[in-house]
C-alpha cells in the first residue's frame, strides 16, 4: 500500500480523485463556507455527528464532484488516541465500498503526533494477509493520500509514520504466517533479505556454530524438533563506528508444542504466533532500513521449534547455558527463557548501550495486562522510563512490573544453579528474574508481550507490536545523541563540560 502526503484545503478535497474520502472534524464548531465544511456543521446540529471520537456519518455522492463514498468522521480532543479511533472507525466504514484509492483530509491541521497517528491507524486497517490463501488480491485500499494544510511542515512525521507502518506490516506477516511457511530456516532467509537494505548486515549461525559457542540451553530447546534450528544475528549501523548498539533480542519459537510438558490441543494452532518476538525484530529492522538513523542496532534472534520426539528435552533434565549456568528444567513449555539466556549471554559481546529482548513469554502477563499493554520490566531506571515514554507517544503502551529479589527465591533448586520455573504465583515476573540472571553486564529491559503480540477470535492475527514502540525508543535516541554530539562540537577546544558520563537509555 502506498502513501502519500499533500496539501490539501476543504475545498480542493470535493475534487480530488478517490474512491472514497474520508474527511476528520476535531470537537467544537465547524467553521468555513465550502461546501464539506456546511454539510459536516449541518451533520452536527442535527446530532448525526457526534463530537465523540470515532463517530462516523457515511454518505454516498453527498456533493457534487465528489467522491461516491463521503466519510465524516469526528475526532474528539484531537489528541493521538482519538485520531487513531477516528482513523479506524472511518476506514472501517469506507472499505464498505471497496475503495482501491482513499484520502484521509484533516479539517483542522493537525500535528506531527496527529499525523502519525492517522497513518498508522490507516495501515491497520488496511491490512489483509493473503500469503497462505488462494484468492487473488481483493479490492481493498491501495493507496492513501494524506491532505494537512501544510505538507512541508508534516513530511519528516510522515516519513517516519510511513515507515513504522512498513515496519508493522512486515511483523505482522512474519507473525502470520502458519509454522511450515515459517521454519526457522525460512525466517533466517526472511533476515538475510533485510541485509540487502542501506547499512544492514545478516548473519546466520547454525547448530553447529551454536554447540561450539556452548549454547547448550538454546540447543537442548531444539533437540526435539526435525526442523534445524537458526541463530539470526542482524546489524544495522547507522552511527558512529565503534559506537555501542542498543541490541533487540526477539524469542523465535516459530512453532510451541509445549514438549513433554504438552500443551492443551484448544487453541494451540495458535502457538505459531510464539515468534512474535523475532518478528518485531524483523518489523524493526526494515523500518531502519527506510528511516536510517544515526545509532547502531544489533539485533539477535534465536529461532527453533519446541517439539517431541525420542530426543527432547525432559522435566528433570539439567542444561548448562553459554554463560556456564545450569538449569534445571521443570517444564519444557518454558522454553522461551531457555533460548533467550543464551542470546542475552551472546549480547555482552557487543559491549552494548542497552539490550531489550521481546518475547511472547508468559500466560500469566496476559493474566495481569490483557491485551492492552506490554509488560515491562527492568532494574535500569533511565531505560524503563525512556520505554515506557516510547509506548505513551506511539501508542504501543507498556506498564513496568516488579523485579524484587524475592521473587527468585522459586527459582532455587536442588540440582542446578537455577530451575526454569518457579510455580503459578507471579509467572511473569519470575520468568523475568530468570531472564535477568543473564543480563547482569549492562542496562537490560524486558518486553513481555504474550498478551499483546496477536489477537485471538474473529480478528484473529498478529498486531505487530511492539515494533512502534521500539522504533519510536531508538529515534528519540537517535535524536538525543544527535544533539548531545552537536552540543559536543560547539565546546571550544580543550574545554571540558564538566559532565560525568552515565549509560544512557
């Protein structure tokens, strides 16, 4: 689907050429003498359109010139969350009609955070997976124009909305699709085909370069599975050489059977979605390769199934991870952890400035959070503030959750250095504590995203989150080590700031 931005006045909307319109009206009085803005203030007198967010009014050839399908949407306070509301409501309504070109035209200008908001709701809702299915494209939304008063003044929050739009999209696909049409060896080409991007590299280690690297957690998750497993390692560098990455490390179980500790058959196709975690990863990686910012990003992503056969791991087995930690295994359907030891071990090689790991890791997050936010959890202050003001501007919401040393205590056990569960009261912080045993050499965070990463039912498909979230992480980072650099340059000469240097977040 492609966008594109324009100004666009009330008046110059009735001609342009569209399928459907879509016009949004902000709360209060509708001013203005053309003809859109008499038949919305008209709409709202008579109470057809309320000020309330997401409110729509569908018409069909309404004016002259104008497209055959009129949308009038409200968008409330204005504010990001209700654009967004207003967004999919009115796109919702459009599709009704089957539109291969829509315009998206704000009454009133709006800004940046506005802007963003409306394109990413519109991508939303726009989206189809056709992959796995026989039916050529349907005729759903090709291309969308954004109309603003003032276009120059929005391309920079357009490009970025746009990208992040790409981003999602590719997570959502990857997330999608059913496990033999994303084996690990399949979502490791789906990687190198990222290496092609400006300032992208791919490397992909297999199971022979992961016994000789002593990831014996990793490779004991994978024993049981016929599908080799794969090591994704991803580098997009963008900053300085030399300077430290952030490094994403996304859970890449493409298919969870639970193993010996099987899981119930109700609902278990949906396990294909456990690699949600790698995909946004991936989701992350193809917006870089759009947007290019100024930082470096590693991202890691170890890949393999959870299945059964005469090799699988079992309850009671002992694994030693490429930290040199053992773990006693109590239930192989927490596996997610297992994998992710190894990877966070992997990471302190880059010497990084942050690393952040996604998982679909636990029931219980779901339990806590639902659908709404992500889990968060870190001991780094500055680093879970900077996340959580991520989720809050891209509206790809997380909430910090506790990480109390008492909560290891379940994890003790008689035969290992650690056992990978410690019972049913507070999974999701515990799994984090397992995790954070692995992490102790650098600001880490911890993305729990069990709930949010797919929805279940009849809207059943990956949401691509958090890869808004994420992205929106690394460019305020990119942004503020930009300026830290510029404040840098404009020091005279032998002149010191007086500054201590911190890890940043």
């Amino acid at each position: 689907m492609d966008f594109q931005l324009k100004t666009l006045t009330l008046s110059r909307a009735v001609a342009e050429k569209a399928d459907a319109l879509i016009v949004l009206f902000a709360d209060g009085a509708i001013a203005g003498q053309d003809p859109l803005a008499r038949l919305a203030s008209e709409a709202r007198k008579a109470g057809d359109l309320p000020d309330k967010a997401g409110k729509t009014l569908a018409l069909y050839k309404p004016l002259a010139g104008a497209s055959r399908s009129v949308v009038l949407a409200s968008l409330g306070d204005g504010k990001p969350a209700s654009v967004r509301s207003a967004v999919l409501a009115a796109v919702g309504a459009a599709k009704a009609g089957k539109p291969k070109r829509l315009a998206i035209v704000f009454a009133q200008a709006p800004d940046a955070a506005g802007l963003r908001a409306a394109v990413l709701a519109a991508s939303e809702a726009c989206y189809v997976y056709l992959t796995t299915t026989s039916k050529a494209e349907p005729n759903s939304v090709r291309d969308v124009l954004v109309g603003v008063a003032d276009a120059p003044a929005l391309k920079a929050a357009f490009d970025e909305a746009v990208a992040t739009a790409t981003g999602i999209e590719f997570a959502k696909e990857w997330g999608n699709r059913p496990a033999n049409h994303c084996t690990p060896t399949v979502l490791a080409d789906a990687a190198r085909g990222l290496g092609k991007l400006p300032k992208i590299k791919c490397e992909v280690l297999d199971h022979k370069d992961i016994v000789k690297l002593g990831m014996g957690a990793f490779a004991g998750v994978a024993q049981g599975a016929s599908e080799p497993l794969r090591f994704i390692v991803l580098n997009y560098n963008g900053g300085p050489k030399g300077e430290a990455p952030v490094v994403l490390v996304g859970k890449g179980i493409t298919f969870d059977t639970g193993g010996v500790s099987l899981k119930p058959a109700a609902e278990m196709d949906e396990m294909k979605f456990d690699m949600c975690g790698a995909a946004s990863v991936l989701g992350v990686f193809r917006a870089l390769g759009e947007l290019q910012p100024a930082l470096n990003v590693v991202g890691l992503i170890p890949a393999c199934e959870n299945m059964n056969d005469g090799k699988a791991i079992k309850p009671g087995d002992v694994l030693k991870s490429m930290s040199g930690q053992t773990i006693e295994v109590l239930n192989t359907d927490a596996e997610g952890r297992l994998i992710l030891s190894d990877a966070l071990t992997y990471a302190k090689r880059f010497s990084p400035a942050a690393v952040i790991d996604i998982a679909t890791l636990t029931g219980a997050c779901v339990i806590a959070l639902g659908g709404v936010r992500s889990g968060l959890f870190s001991a780094d202050d500055a680093l879970a503030s900077a996340l959580e003001k991520a989720g809050e501007a891209s509206l790809d919401r997380c909430w910090r959750m506790p990480l109390d040393d008492e909560y290891s205590e379940g994890l003790k056990s008689n035969f290992a250095d650690m056992a990978n569960v410690a019972g049913r009261a507070g999974g999701a912080v515990t799994a984090a504590k397992f995790l954070q045993k692995f992490a102790l050499d650098y600001p880490w965070a911890h993305l729990d995203i069990a709930g949010t990463a797919w929805k279940s039912g009849a809207a059943k498909g990956s949401t691509g989150r958090p890869v808004g979230l994420l992205l929106s992480y690394l460019l305020e980072r990119a942004a503020g080590t930009a300026g830290a650099a510029s404040g840098r340059a404009k020091q005279p000469a032998g002149k010191k700031t007086g500054r201590k240097a911190r890890s940043a977040a």
